[in-house]
C-alpha cells in the first residue's frame, strides 16, 4: 500500500485543491522507485475516473495532479535533482513552455546544456504523441500554458536517441490544434 500525495487543478475552472491524498491499494513504494511525475500522473487519472473523483467546484472530470510525491518522501519532479544526478550519467534535459496570451502563442525551451538535435527533434514528437493520446485533456482558453520536462539518453557514438521519457507534462488553456500547431512551427523553423 503506497500513499500519494498531489495537488489538483481544475482545467475547466482552475480551481486548486491543495494537500490531496490517494492511498493505491496493491502497489509498494519499491515499485514506485525510477518513476516520473508523468507516469504517476497516468495512474492517478485513471484512478480518479474509476473512482468518480471530480473537481468539487464545477464537477468536472477534466483535472490535472502536480507536484506529486509519496507521503514520507521525495516528490517525483524535482528539476535540479535531476539535473544534477543526469550530468553524471549524460542524459539530456528538455523543458518546453508553450503559452498563450491573449490567444497569442510562444514557445520556449530550456535545459542544462545545449540540447542534441536528434533529441531535441525526437522529444517534440513525443510531446504530439502525447497530445494526440491524451486530446481530452485539452480545453481551450485566452490564455493558458503547456509545461513539459524531458529526459532521455543519446548514445555518443551513433548519435541515436536511446531513451526517452517525460518527467512532468501539465496544460492548462491550450487546446491540442494550439499545442501540435506550435510543435509543427518551431520543428519547420529550426530543423530544416
């Protein structure tokens, strides 16, 4: 028995609920070892809608967890963590922003170092990946953003992207069309 906590957030209405617990049934904390926010993200929706969790000032289903860690432990996204414990072991670090202003569109990235190409290029098309899987989740405002940390190993010698994983993935605002739109454009203007 592992107990999660997280915080919610509404993409509807934005309402946030802070301090939330989720105790899962048939799972230990050594299988949570190595696991993304992302990954315990998945769990705890598919959670939510099995157990009829909705946001409780609209009553939607459409909610989002962060900052989600174990009760007597770490949280599952810590950047500089991260980032420390991967430049001893050469894994790349992505972080892509897309946010809307206005309905008015940037993009942006950052990461520890300069980013390899092929995974620059490979970690974009996961993030469409994903969005295409995940298209629910998407709700269109004025404003919102897209956040996505990502890691992934490039073998230094074929240049081949190895492995790959998303490490915290939130949206709130954006629709998908939005998300793939500014994905399409920046991979058009930069890889060529």
């Amino acid at each position: 028995m592992v107990k999660f906590t997280y915080n919610i957030e509404c993409r509807n209405c934005s309402h946030v609920k802070e301090n939330s617990f989720l105790t899962a049934m048939g799972v230990n904390e050594s299988e949570c070892i190595g696991l993304t926010e992302f990954e315990v993200s998945l769990f705890l929706d598919k959670s939510f809608l099995e157990n009829g969790i909705v946001c409780k000032a609209c009553g939607s289903e459409n909610i989002e967890t962060f900052d989600i860690g174990l009760e007597y432990g770490d949280k599952f996204y810590d950047y500089n963590k991260l980032a420390n414990s991967n430049k001893q072991r050469r894994i790349e670090l992505l972080q892509i922003l897309i946010s809307k202003k206005n309905g008015r569109l940037e993009f942006e990235t950052g990461g520890e170092r300069e980013i390899d190409g092929q995974f620059f290029s490979n970690s974009l098309q996961l993030i469409k990946t994903v969005v295409s899987n995940r298209g629910k989740i998407f709700h269109s405002k004025s404003n919102g953003s897209l956040f996505a940390c990502i890691s992934g190993h490039v073998n230094i010698n074929t240049r081949r992207v190895e492995a790959i994983k998303i490490e915290r993935f939130r949206t709130m605002g954006l629709s998908k069309n939005d998300v793939i739109d500014s994905v399409n454009k920046f991979l058009r203007e930069n890889f060529k």
